[in-house]
C-alpha cells in the first residue's frame, strides 16, 4: 500500500504541472540576495559599475569645465581677458616657428639695407649690438613713414645711446660715453689740484662708459625679452671691426646736452 504524499511533496507536483520549476527557501533567498531590494537590479551590475574606471570623456567634460568656469571668472574680475592677463608666449607665434625652422641667420651691414621696409616682400629687420630681430609685426612704427622707421634696415646700437637717429644710425659706440662726461671748465677746473683733476676725470670717464652700457643695454633687453619681435640671426663682420678707423665724434645733440661743468670741489663753491 503506497503512503500518503506528504505537503511537499503535493505543492512540488502542483508546480510542476504548471510550469513552474521547485524552488526551495534556500533558492529563494540565494535569490533575494543577488537583487537590489529597492529596484530590483542585481548587485552584481552595482558591484560592476562602482569598480568602473573614471573614463576619459569624463576627465574631459571636467577639464573643459574647469576651463570655461576659469576663463568666465577671468573676464567677470579683468573685465578685458579670459586668461587672466597673460600673454601668449612667443614659441607658440607662427614667425618664432618659421624662424626656429629656418635656423639662425647672418647678414652684413650692407645687406640689412634691403629689409628696411620699402619692400613689401619682405620682412622688417633691424640689429642691436650685433643681434637681428624680425620687427615686421610692429611695421607700423619701423616701416616707412613710422616713427622708429631710422632703426629699420640696419644696427643702429649707436643712436640707441646718443638719441641722433639721423647721424648715429651705425653700430660703432666708441665715444659715445662722451656725453655723460662734463665739459672742461677752467673756472670750476683751476679749483682743482692737477692730481685731483685728473683723478676725477677718470672717474668720470668710468661712470660715463657704464652709463652709455646701461643705455644700450636697456634696449638690448627689450627686444631680447619682446615677445612681439623675433631673434632671427647675427650681424656677420670682419673681426676687429669695432676698433678700426676713427673713432666717431659726438653727434651735435649729444654734445649740446653735455654737463656744461663738473661741480666744484667741497669747501670751494
């Protein structure tokens, strides 16, 4: 005589004669643990996208954010730049490029002559201390016609110092300390001893050269350091250049504007 099917067994067949697979508390609760209780969505898609890495459409969504909330901030404080003030730096200008490809360059005095900007072929150069500088993106004041139009073409570190940009326009500085030296006064002079005169006079003369050297230097460094003029070569000369031949004399406004006398020793005015 067969026994009696026990509860179980009744519901596993009635399951199974719809369909439906036997499940047992264990399965269901294995089940239970692999679901969001919330929103149904299985933990290990959670797990999944917690450990995701930060993708780079991301970390560039951020920086361009960051970018634009920098730049907005920027012109809402300067009311006039988006980067805070800065200034392009000259590498990234298309001339410094070009020139950097195109490798240093050397012309002669007589050949600087052509790049005055009469011809507009070709690039605005002018020289400094033996140095040239491509100054076409300032054609406005070294073309013709512009108000620095006698330093175009040629090294003019003379009239850099004395100011005669007429008769100075030439690279030789000889002399040119001459107008920061006081003119001899026999006057003031006589109050001298002849070894105290000459002592002073020398210390004139020394003061008078570092005077003349900061003058030029003042605008060596300005084109050095411009970031709107390009270095793009050397002036090529014959060594020795600079102490053949005659010293030149001292152009009239800069004699004229002279000391008219050394002041006159302690004790003695």
């Amino acid at each position: 005589m067969a026994e009696a099917d026990t509860p179980k067994e009744l519901r596993q067949r009635a399951q199974a004669s719809k369909g439906v697979p036997p499940s047992s508390s264990s399965g269901l609760k294995k089940q239970d643990d692999s679901t969001d209780s919330a929103k149904g969505v299985p933990s290990s898609v959670i797990d999944k996208e917690d450990s995701a890495p930060f993708s780079i459409i991301e970390l560039l969504r951020t920086v361009a954010f960051i970018v634009l909330a920098s730049s907005a901030l920027s012109y809402f404080i300067t009311r006039e730049s988006f980067v805070w003030g800065m200034k392009r730096p000259s590498w990234t200008k298309p001339e410094q490029i070009k020139a950097w490809m195109a490798g240093p360059v050397q012309y002669t005095d007589a050949d600087l002559a052509a790049y005055d900007g009469t011809d507009p072929t070709k690039p605005i150069l002018l020289a400094i201390n033996g140095t040239i500088y491509d100054v076409s993106a300032g054609r406005r004041f070294y073309g013709p016609g512009g108000s620095y139009s006698f330093f175009a073409g040629c090294d003019a570190s003379r009239a850099f110092i004395t100011s005669c940009f007429e008769e100075d326009r030439i690279p030789d500085i000889r002399g040119a300390e001459l107008m920061y030296i006081p003119r001899d006064n026999p006057e003031v002079d006589n109050l001298y001893t002849k070894g105290e005169l000459k002592s002073l006079k020398e210390l004139e003369r020394r003061k008078a050269k570092k005077d003349a050297y900061k003058a030029l230097k003042h605008w060596v460094d300005f084109f050095e350091k411009s970031p709107k003029y390009t270095k793009v070569g050397t002036v090529k000369r014959e060594k020795g250049w600079e102490t053949k031949g005659p010293a030149p004399t001292l152009c009239k406004k800069a004699e004229e504007g002279r000391p008219s006398s050394r002041p006159k020793p302690p004790g003695k005015e």
